[in-house]
C-alpha cells in the first residue's frame, strides 16, 4: 500500500433501508488475491438511488449494513498478490456488474442490487467479500471490475497529446455504461439510424451521445422540449421529435425525421411508460430486419405483438448491463477522443457532493433526472 494511505478512512453505512445513512470511521481496507483496493475520486449517484435506500418496497434487494455505492473512478494505491496489469498510481473505472467468477449468471450490482436469477444465490458475492461498494474514500473491489484509464490521454494538455479533460468530464462515463450495453447488443454501427427514447433524461441523453459516437444517424425522442431543443445542438445526424401520445401525429413526425426508415430503436422507459404510445410509433417506422433494445424498467405489458415481431422481422434484446468487454470498448472510444466527454460535447452539469453531504446529493438526485452527473467526491 502506498506510504501516504491513512490507516482509517470514511464510508457512508446504510443499516436499514429508510434510515438516515452514517458516516462512519472504518480500517482502509486490504487487498487479497482477486481484489484492489482504490482511493475514490468520484462516485456515481443514479436517479434511483434515493428510491432504492429510501423505499422498502424498491424491489432492490440490498445486502445490509453495506457501504453504498455504485460506478466510481478511483487510484490504484494497493493490489492483491494476483494482479498482473494494474499497478498502484493508476487512474480505474469501476464497472459495479459484479458476476461470480465461476458462475456468470450469479451477480451483484455493487451498491445498487443484490440479483435476483431464479435458482441462483448472490450472497456469497454481495454478503461477502464485494458487500461494500464505493461511497467511502476507500474501496475494495474485484480486480476484473477495475478498468484502467489512460491518465496522460484523457487529462494530460492537448500541446502533450492529451484530450485535456477534467475529472468532472470523465464522470459522464458514468450514464454511458448502461446504454452502451444495450445499443452495442443491437450492433449499432455507422449508417445506421437510430430512434432513441426517452433521450431527455440522464440515461437516454447519454445514448444519444454514444449512438453517435458509434456512427449513426440518430433521432432523439422525449415529451421535454426544452432539452430536446438543447440536444438539436450536439450534431448534424442528429434530429429531436417532440411525442404527443397521438400515435398516427408520432408517426408522421419520425417518419418525415427518417426518410429512409429506422434501422433500430432503443428505449429505456421508466415503470409508469407501460401505456405510452411512442412504443407503436417507434414500430411503425422500424424497416424490415429492425433491432429494438430494451433497458427500462416498465413492469406492465407494451403495445409489441407476436404477429409486430414476426411480420417485422425484429430483433428484441433486453440488456440489463454492460459486459466487460463492452466496458473496455467505451472506454477506448472515450481514449481514442471518438467519444467526446463534457460540456465543450453538450453534456449536462455536473453536481459534486462531499459524503457528509449524502442527504442532500438523494434529494437532489431524487427530483434532478435532466442530463447531467450527480456525484460523490470524497
């Protein structure tokens, strides 16, 4: 462990979903084989994350007491015996899909959910040795799930090669990791359009970002005009279409923002979208062979049918994640400068908190869903 690294640090710990959090004096914790341990730089704070430690009927199962937590950029400062890559001063990210080593389909999405496969027991991942996550300013984490980043190209000046990129910037990788996931499973590729929907809320402003970086021609859809309109600004291949809930209105409007139809369609709605029409509207206009991506959480049924399926030739993938390799690869396209990070790219604020400022970061997470990061910084 490096010279400088304290002997105690400050986690936040969640008893009991509901309860106020406390920040509590705790050992920085030691490495073991399969592990690292990062000194935390900045912490990912999601939209649902005041639900999920606020609301015993989140439906997120919560290993309890843990540190929360969830994607984190962090330095190396120790490592287990078994580490062959990383090396203590590295700049990581932190991708929270934690999956057993010797069983893929056993997960724990650190901080955030405890999974929930049929037949399949995640304690010994989230009850054990990866319970605490990142709200702390030391964390300990599985070695596969911390990707290093190329500091000099990412922060270093442009006169030295460098993309000059702040840590605030880097923190926009953040809402890009889900949505990638989803859009590289559907194989979006340049020449393609895409339908991106919702594209006004943290998640979906993000995919418009990644779309284009991939390539493709994307029309962004949502009910916000004001950041639709904010969105018309970032690229050419780029149209935004206000949706009404008139599906033959929608219609007619994505078919005249897509002459020549739509090769895909990604959605990330959220619970209550059940009955949302856009979905109809999006089908209407897919061309023959068209890919959907599902990522959102809508619990009731949508308006998709066998015979849309069938006589459609679609491909319907539902995507929870990002799958290591799929991390790797946003993170080379963020390296190679194809995918341009911060506000100079017309990305949102970013909202730093301190950990004693934990209740205040929920509350602000809670009601701020526009594009943007909201982060922890300790």
């Amino acid at each position: 462990m490096a010279s400088d690294t304290p002997v105690q640090h400050h986690a936040l710990v969640l008893s009991k979903v509901g309860e106020p959090m406390v920040l509590e004096t705790r050992p920085v914790p030691k490495p073991g084989p399969g592990s690292v341990i990062i000194r935390v730089l900045a912490a990912s704070v999601r939209s649902n994350t005041p639900h999920v430690y606020r609301d015993p009927n989140s439906g997120h199962p919560l290993p309890l007491p843990f540190v929360p937590g969830f994607a984190a950029i962090g330095k190396v400062v120790d490592i287990g015996p078994d580490a062959t890559k990383l090396k203590p001063g590295q700049l990581v990210f932190f991708d929270p899909y934690i999956q057993g080593r010797d069983d893929l389909e056993t997960i724990y999405v650190s901080g955030l959910m405890e999974g929930f496969t049929e037949g399949k027991d995640p304690h010994p991942l989230s009850r054990a040795e990866w319970r605490d996550s990142t709200y702390a300013e030391y964390a300990k984490l599985p070695l596969e799930n911390c990707h290093a980043l190329n500091e000099q190209r990412l922060l270093g000046d442009a006169k030295d090669g460098g993309l000059g990129y702040t840590m605030d910037d880097l923190t926009h990788i953040f809402s890009m990791l889900i949505p990638f996931g989803g859009l590289a499973d559907i194989d979006v590729k340049a020449g393609d359009t895409v339908i991106i929907a919702p594209a006004t809320g943290r998640y979906g402003s993000a995919a418009v970002h990644v779309a284009l970086a991939m390539g493709s021609r994307v029309i962004a859809i949502g009910r916000n005009a004001a950041i639709l309109s904010q969105l018309e600004t970032i690229s050419p291949r780029l149209s935004t279409v206000q949706i009404t809930n008139d599906i033959d209105k929608d219609t007619k409007a994505l078919r005249s923002a897509s002459p020549g139809g739509v090769d895909a369609f990604w959605d990330m709605s959220p619970p209550a979208a059940g009955t949302s029409t856009h979905f109809r509207s999006c089908l209407n206009v897919l061309n023959s062979g068209g890919r959907v991506s599902l990522e959102g959480s809508v619990v009731s049924g949508v308006s998709f049918s066998y015979m849309d399926i069938l006589m459609g030739g679609l491909t319907i993938k539902g995507t929870w994640m990002c799958t290591r390799e799929q991390t790797m690869r946003l993170i080379r396209m963020v390296e190679s400068g194809v995918l341009p990070l911060g506000a100079t790219a017309g990305m949102g604020p970013v909202k730093t908190f301190k950990l004693e400022q934990w209740k205040e970061a929920l509350d602000t997470a809670a009601v701020r869903t526009e594009p943007g990061e909201i982060v922890f910084a300790p």
